[in-house]
C-alpha cells in the first residue's frame, strides 16, 4: 500500500524557516508528483505546492511564491518544503499527497499532517 508520513513542523517565529519532508513507501516514488496541502481550523484546504514526477516542474500557490520551495530526492523517496520568511497565517496542519495519472484518472494517496505553529 502507498503510505506517506509528513514531519518537520514545530514552533517558529515569524520570519523563522522550517524544512518539512515528506517520506513516501510502496509507491515507485519517481512516477508520482508530490505535493502539499495545509489547513487551519476554520478554513478551507489550500493547496501550497506541487512538483511533478520526472522533470520536476513546480508551481506554488500565490500565498506562499517567493517565501516556500518544494524539491524532492527521488533516491530517498522524499520530496521536501523548505518553508521560509514564515508568517502568522503559516499556522497550519500541512499535509503531503503523492499523485499519479494514467487512463483512468488521477490516484491520490494522502499523509498525515505535520503541525506548523508561527508565533512570537
């Protein structure tokens, strides 16, 4: 079965860095984009990042462009969110989700989330 496990968050301050991972197994990780969600309580789930399989394209929702970077290592089956210049509003459970495409649609596999706390 496709599992993935997200880690990394913590505790930060504003304008503080955090890198998130997210571990992946019984997948052929490198056919797969990754990707991270976050949601607050109260709001809705908004998609962060995404990195394709192969030719690791990337693209990042307008909230986070500039300040967050997605990459993966594909030797390791992990794919990462270096998050930083963190605000407030950062505050968020922050999930990963594996991705794969062919005939019949799209095959998503979640993780579990990882906590991210900004405060001062």
């Amino acid at each position: 079965d496709v599992q993935l496990q997200a880690s990394g968050g913590g505790l930060v301050q504003p304008g503080g860095s955090l890198r998130l991972s997210c571990a992946a197994s019984g997948l052929t990780f490198d056919d797969y984009a990754i990707g991270w969600f976050r949601q607050a309580p109260g709001k809705e789930r908004e998609r962060i990042s995404c990195i394709s399989s192969y030719d690791r394209s990337v693209s990042y929702g307008d909230s986070v462009k500039g300040r967050f970077t997605i990459s993966r290592d594909n030797t390791k089956n992990t794919a990462y969110l270096q998050m930083d210049s963190l605000k407030l509003e950062d505050t968020a459970v922050y999930y990963c989700f594996a991705r794969y495409s062919d005939y019949t649609g799209d095959h998503t596999a979640w993780g579990q989330g990882t906590l991210v706390t900004v405060s001062s």
